[in-house]
C-alpha cells in the first residue's frame, strides 16, 4: 500500500493506493487525484450528502399492502 498526499503541505490530504499497478498506471491515477482532489473528502464531516441537499427523503407505504418475502438465490458467477 501506498499513500500519496494530494493537498498542500500545510493542510495535507492523503489517498491509499493499492501495490498491484505499474509504476506508469500509478502516476495517472496520482495525476488524477490531484487533478479531482476536492471530489475526494478525507472526513466524513466534509462529505455532502442527499439530505442536506434535497431534504428530508420519504417513502409512504400503503397501510394494507403486505411486505414482499422471497427466498435468497445463487447468483451466477
């Protein structure tokens, strides 16, 4: 494993990359990292999500409908 920051040294920001790419194939994901480092939250304080944006989500249900129930199945591989 490798971290790479992708902020400013005063405030440094750090992504895990994996060792299972070439050294070239690193550097483009480096280059992209920085390029979309705002997109990248390191705190989940910072993250935006769907309720801040949209509001409260809700589903109604309908009161005499009963729950579907079916057996789990074998996905295909």
């Amino acid at each position: 494993m490798k971290q790479v920051n992708i902020e400013i040294e005063e405030e440094p920001k750090y992504a895990t990359l994996g060792d299972y790419w070439d050294d070239a194939t690193v550097e483009k994901v480096i280059e992209l990292l920085w390029e979309y480092r705002d997109l990248f939250p390191t705190k989940i304080t910072k993250l935006k999500g769907i309720r801040g944006e949209l509001g409260m989500m809700k589903i109604t249900l309908k009161p005499d409908v009963k729950p579907v129930k079916q057996q789990p199945y074998k996905a295909k591989v």
